[in-house]
C-alpha cells in the first residue's frame, strides 16, 4: 500500500527538491504562506548558492505535513472529554 501522497499536477515525483512553488502547490497555500514557513525554520529548507535559491527537499515536505498531522491529533485528543 502507498502511503506517499500524489504530487501535484506536472510536479516529477523522483526529484529530490521542490521550489517553493511547487510546495504552496501541493500544501495548497501560497507561494509567501511557503517563504514565511522556510524562513521561521518551521519547513526545512536549503539555500543554495549565492543568490539565494530556496529549495525544499520531499523528505522535508513530507516530515512537516506528518508534523501538522500529529498535531491535529493531539489537538483532538486534548479537546474530547477524557481524551488524554
């Protein structure tokens, strides 16, 4: 079973990094919502080169989106009565 969410539409799924396009792209935000995340260190992300190219390797991406997910858990959890 494939666990691995479908990219977005014209996104190659065997490249490593992502430009912060192609990330609001699949997290369905916008493109300053992804610079704001990347530069707060919520999102990893890399700098490459002297002019500042910002690339989001799919690890990250992928390690971030689970970390919202188990938020949402907990958040769940700790709002239900008697949730732990």
């Amino acid at each position: 079973m494939n666990t691995q969410p479908d990219p977005a539409p014209g996104v190659d799924p065997a490249r490593r990094f992502l430009r912060p396009e192609e990330v609001a792209q699949e997290l369905n935000v916008t493109v300053s919502q992804v610079y704001t995340l990347m530069r707060s260190g919520q999102l990893a992300a890399v700098k490459i080169g002297k002019r500042g190219v910002w690339r989001v390797s799919r690890e990250q991406l992928e390690a971030y989106v689970v970390g919202l997910e188990q938020e949402a858990v907990h958040r769940i959890e700790s709002s239900t009565p008697g949730g732990s």
